[in-house]
C-alpha cells in the first residue's frame, strides 16, 4: 500500500468535508440574515400602523364632545386596543437602534397626543393644534 495514495484519499475526503460544512454555514447564515429583516419588516408595518390607528382614535376623541372623565378612559384605550404597547416591545426586540430610538419618539409623541386629548384640549391652538400634530413615520 502507498502512503501518498492514502494520503491525498485523506486530504480530498478533509477539503470536501470543510468545503461541505463551510457552505452550510454561509447558507444558514444568509437565512438568518433573510429572516430577519422579514421579522423587521412585519413588525416595522405592524407598529406603523397600530401608532396610525392610535393617532386616528385620539384624533377622533379630540373632535367629539366627551366628558373629561370618559375622556382619560377612551384616550388609554385608544393606544390599548390599537396594540401600540404590544408591538412597541416587540420593535424592541428586532428592530435596529436607530429604528428603535425613532419607533421611541413616535411612541412618545402619542403619549404627549394623549394626554393633551385626556386633559380636554387646553392646548393655546384649542382642537386644531392637536389635529395638526404630525408623527415621524418615515425614518
């Protein structure tokens, strides 16, 4: 039996192995990477659209005539029941810091939006200052 035989038989068998185990990796990695920017993606639209919907209920509460008192009740439930605080946390966990500090000062926003709805409009500018407040959704 000739060594070099068994030798290059041993080497071909290693290089086909790393080879094999090195293109698994990559491929495993680029659908991590595909992964997560899909999460990213779902949960990108899934927050824009829950602070839209919150911001459209607030909107909607400065315009009616409720009483103070119901008046903080449905301000909180505007941002409960369009999931703003359920996706938020999510934002957190896939989204980038940059997107994440953005997805905050939105988040923020709304709650200032709230509370200035909650307190009955006593804002300089009345109903038409609250109406005109923007959010960042595009970053």
């Amino acid at each position: 039996m000739e060594w070099a035989t068994l030798v290059a038989t041993l080497g071909d068998g290693f290089i086909a192995i790393a080879g094999t185990v090195l293109a698994d990796r990559l491929r495993t990695r680029q659908e991590h990477r595909r992964s997560l920017q899909t999460r990213r993606r779902a949960v990108y639209t899934e927050f824009i659209a829950a602070a839209g919907a919150a911001h459209t209920e607030l909107r909607r509460l400065a315009q009616s005539r409720v009483e103070t008192t119901d008046l903080e009740e449905a301000t909180r439930l505007a941002l409960t029941d369009a999931r703003v605080y359920e996706v938020r946390e999510r934002l957190f966990l896939d989204a980038s810091a940059r997107i994440t500090g953005t997805g905050q000062a939105m988040f923020e926003s709304l709650r200032a939006l709230r509370r200035t709805v909650a307190a009955g409009i006593s804002t300089p500018g009345g109903v038409e200052h609250v109406l005109s407040h923007r959010h960042p959704y595009c970053v």
